[in-house]
C-alpha cells in the first residue's frame, strides 16, 4: 500500500504533542478531522499507532517505529517533489495566494524588471496554505494567519480587520459595527465548529441560517453576495498578512520577487 504524506504529517503532529487537540491546532484543522485521518492512517496499516486515553495518547511500540521514521520519509518526499517542480520551471515562478487577496500589483511590478519570467499564479485553499510551499506546488506565497508556517520563512506585509457576516435577515444586520459581546450566544462557523473545504462552503452555510462567519474584510468583499451582510467587529484582532518562502530557499528570481512584491505590496496595501 502506498503512505499517505498527510496523514504521516498529520500523525507526526499528534505524536509529537501527545494530544490531539494541541495537534490540531498547530495544524489548523478541526480535532475530529485530525482524529479521522489518524484511524485511517491506522487502518491502512493494519496496526494500531496510538494508546488513546481521556486526557492524552501515548505511542505504541509500531507508533513509536513511525515516528522515528517520518521526519527521514517526509524530507525524502518534500526534497524530491521540489526537485521535479523545480526542473519543471526554471523560467517560471509559481506564486500562491489565500482567498481574497490580491497579489497582481506585486506580479506587475515583478514583470516590468524581470519580462523573461513567466509568473503563474495559484490560488490556495484555506488548509493547503503552508503546504503548497512545502511540497513545492508553490514558490512563493501571499497568505494570512493562521497557517502552519514549519519550515517556511514569512516577511509581513500588513495587517487586515476582520468582518462578521450573516444573512441580511439577521436581526444584528441593523448594526453599523458589532463588538464580540454581540455575537454571545450565536453560532460561529470555524474550523472548531464545523469544517469547510471552500469559502463559498462556509458562505452558503451562512445564507441557510446555519450560523455566522468570523471573515477577513477582503475575503468578505471578494465574496458579496446579495443575501448576505458583513460588519466590522471592532474588538477582534486583525489578521496578519505575509509572503512565504520555504526556509533555506535563496533562488535569484524568488528572492527578486519577495523584494518588489514587499514593497508593492505594502504600498498597495497602505
């Protein structure tokens, strides 16, 4: 049978910290996921990985052999996977970017200094962020916190305030701006309470009354929909954008790139 890399980081994780919530959340995906993909990891093994208790898990002996294996399969698997991408593209970049953001003035100002580059873009779902750059499917990143940035190096750019959205219907959407005391006892859609694989997911969970969404205001503003109403929460921190390069990396071209597009962007942003 062929190993699964996510499963095998996601078991990493958990054997690591002894806990499947501390595990989840350095992963940024919600505790019953991870705990799913653990039993599947298990079941295709044939073998039991973990001792699960109320308050911790410990490793059995197989558990024990994995993960002194992993950190060699999983370096292995990312060396290779960047090797291929990389003789793939020498004239090209790939430059990945969350839900929401705009990475086009820094690929402009990019294009003008370095016209025989060609620059891909790709866009990134909310749980492939960090790992787009670690598997070599992207070399640059525009993204957002949180994120697991292991083994990434990440320069800030700005800083976002954050929305809450809910059905123009709601009785807060009377409200110029909300503080957190007002959303007391309504159900909040995050990775805790319920996972999405898309921001048009969580959207549309919204609009059918399921609950609201705690958003960036780009992401909010990128996705508007008729139906649905967004206002500044004014007590929430913001959330912090970057670029991201994997650790080590010092390509001609990609550190040009994190260079114009810091500035670029910083003033697009400002």
């Amino acid at each position: 049978m062929d190993l699964d890399l996510r499963k095998l980081r996601y078991f990493t994780a958990v054997a690591q910290h002894e806990h499947f919530g501390r595990a989840a959340a350095q992963l940024h995906i919600a505790q019953p996921v991870l705990s799913r993909q653990i039993r599947a990891l298990e079941h295709e093994l044939g073998c039991a990985l973990l001792v699960r208790t109320t308050r911790s898990v410990r490793l059995t002996p197989a558990g024990r052999q994995l993960h002194e294996d992993a950190p060699g399969v999983l370096a292995a698997a990312r060396a290779a996977t960047r090797r291929v991408h990389g003789a793939a593209r020498a004239d090209r970049l790939v430059v990945g970017f969350a839900p929401g953001l705009s990475v086009s003035p820094a690929v402009r100002a990019f294009a003008r200094t370095h016209p025989d580059i060609e620059v891909e873009l790709l866009h990134l779902n909310w749980y492939e962020k960090g790992e787009a750059l670690r598997d070599g499917r992207a070399d640059v990143g525009f993204l957002r916190h949180p994120f697991d940035a292991a083994g990434l190096r990440t320069v800030a750019v700005g800083s976002e305030p954050k929305v809450v959205c809910m059905p123009t219907t709601h009785p807060l959407a009377s409200r110029r701006r909300l503080t957190l005391a007002a959303l007391d006892g309504e159900t909040i859609l995050d990775f805790h309470a319920r996972r999405t694989a898309t921001v048009e997911e969580k959207l549309e969970l919204v609009a059918a009354g399921r609950g609201i969404a705690l958003l960036p205001r780009s992401v909010a503003r990128s996705y508007s929909r008729p139906d649905l109403a967004h206002r500044p929460v004014t007590d929430v921190p913001p959330a912090e954008i970057c670029l991201a390069v994997l650790e080590g990396r010092r390509d001609g071209h990609v550190d040009d790139f994190l260079t114009t597009a810091v500035h670029a962007l910083s003033e697009h942003r400002a």
